[in-house]
C-alpha cells in the first residue's frame, strides 16, 4: 500500500478503497468497517491533509494522504472533509 493511488469511498458500513495504476484502472480493493477502527488521527496542512487509521488487527496505523487541491477534482477538499466526517460520526461508535 506504500506509494499507491487511491479512490477512497465512505459507505455507511466502513471505508472502500481500490488502488489504481497509472491509467487509473481498478488493481485491488481494500474494504474497512468502521467496527474495525479502533481511532483515527487528522492533521491539516495548506496542501495535504492526512488521516492514521488504526484498526484492531494492526499496530500499525493505515496513513492516507489526500491533496487538497486537484485540478480536475475541483472538490477535492470538500469531499475529504466529507470522509472524516463519516470517521467522526460513524468510526467510534461502539455497539
């Protein structure tokens, strides 16, 4: 998962994310419940914003790295806000 793209989505169950390729095509895919998710950290900068994962069946926490600006996305940032959100609403919860 080391230097790879990502389309990540927000289901009301938990996070998808599919790593692409160069051409942007589909090469696996990655599904989080948000049951799974144990905490999450968000740090903020002018360009990038990232989010540490950290999940009940690892030590390590998954980072995400998100530019805020995309030139051809131009929501880019609004829809990353958009996936704490859902962190935030749904991720720590507890049943």
């Amino acid at each position: 998962m080391i230097n790879s793209m990502y389309i990540v989505s927000a289901t009301k169950k938990g996070l998808l994310m599919v790593r692409t390729n160069a051409l942007n095509e589909p090469i696996e895919s990655v599904f989080i419940p948000f049951k799974e998710i144990k905490s999450f950290k968000v740090k903020k900068g002018f360009l990038r914003i990232v989010i540490d994962i950290f999940t009940k069946k690892s030590e390590k926490p998954l980072t995400m790295r998100f530019n805020t600006f995309i030139l051809p996305i131009k929501k880019q940032k609004q829809n990353t806000e958009q996936i704490i959100k859902l962190l935030e609403s749904n991720a720590l919860k507890r049943d």
